[in-house]
C-alpha cells in the first residue's frame, strides 16, 4: 500500500464507505449486496468507491478486520492481567461471549460460513483478525500465569482453545440454529463461570 492510498483511506469518505457496508453486508450477506448499493448507501460515487476497494471482497475484509480489532481493544482494556487468573479468565470469557453473541457477530459468522467455500479467504481474514487474535492474547497471558506459579499449561494452544469452547458450551449451538437467538446476563455468566472454574480444575495450580 503506497503513502497517497494510506492517507486517503483515513478520510471521511472512507469511513461512510465502512459503515455503509457493515450495515448492508449484515443485514443480507455477502453475496446480494451489490458495490453500487454501497456506494448510494455511503453517498459516495462508484468511482470514488472502486478507488477505495476495487474488490467486493476486499471492502468486507476491512469491516471484519476493523470490527474484529475493535472488540478486542476493548476487551483488552477491561482486563488487568495482574489479577488472579480466575478473575481474568472470568472478565475475557463474559467479553467474549459478548461478542460472539452480538448481531456482528452471528451476522459475520453467518456471511462467513455461507460464502467460505467461493471465497474462502473472507473466513480465514475473520479468524485471523478475530478468534486468532482472542488465542494469541490467551496464550500470552497463560505465559505470565504460569511463569507467576498460578497455572500449570502443557500446550497453551490447546488451553486457549479449550476455554474459548467451554465459554460457548449449549449457547452457540442454541445461536447459530436459531432455538435461541438473545441470552439474559445471567445465562451467560452461569456458563462463563462454570468454564472458569473447570479450567483452572485443570490447570490451576493445586
């Protein structure tokens, strides 16, 4: 990416262009919206569009990755990796099932799993920009837990793994059918809760 092209994707415009398309792309998938669309939603022309994104494909990818970077800064500064791990693991599995249940993020799953087998590379730039980005912070932080004596992690991939799974247990299943499509505060927690304290039955230094 050349300097002139940086500083034009940082203008007003640009940012018009991103919402627009994080509305459109939500409420009906990748496929059926057509750039033209956008472009009238953000009150931009085509060709200042195409100037921006010269592929459809490309324009989703920054909303997943703007989106995706987004959530995490904000789930990042909530957290104290100085606390004791339980109340850690507690604060980034209630973020993150707040995320994972959002309407963003049912919706990118959904466009994802829908359109993966065409464009496989819409699926791997969400994993990479979201759920990879959850694993690596996870994996850092078991580090510091462990080298502190409060955790005893064999493979800290498959620990981040294994806690991101027992955060979504009997919710995400129920999501991404359609039985249940909101979940209380108090739902959400009592699963959260019961991931936490499962992983540190298993890792947790006894």
């Amino acid at each position: 990416m050349n300097e002139q092209t940086a500083i034009i994707r940082k203008g007003r415009k640009f940012a018009q262009v991103l919402e627009s398309a994080r509305v459109l792309f939500m409420q009906h998938g990748f496929e059926s919206v057509r750039m033209d669309v956008i472009a009238q939603q953000a009150q931009v022309s085509k060709a200042t569009l195409y100037n921006y994104f010269p592929d459809k494909r490309m324009l989703f990818m920054e909303v997943a990755r703007q989106e995706c970077t987004q959530q995490a800064a904000q789930l990042e500064a909530s957290v104290d990796e100085e606390q004791p791990v339980p109340e850690v693991l507690t604060i980034v599995g209630r973020g993150l099932m707040g995320i994972i249940l959002s309407e963003f993020g049912r919706n990118m799953f959904r466009v994802c799993v829908s359109e993966c087998e065409r464009f496989p590379e819409l699926g791997q730039q969400f994993y990479e920009t979201g759920p990879a980005v959850m694993k690596s912070r996870l994996i850092e932080f078991f580090g510091q837990a462990v080298a502190r004596g409060e955790l005893v992690v064999e493979d800290y991939g498959l620990a981040a793994d294994q806690f991101a799974e027992l955060c979504k247990a009997g919710l995400f299943l129920r999501q991404v059918t359609g039985v249940q499509r909101q979940f209380s505060p108090a739902e959400v927690e009592q699963v959260v809760d019961a991931a936490v304290a499962m992983f540190m039955a298993r890792y947790g230094v006894k």
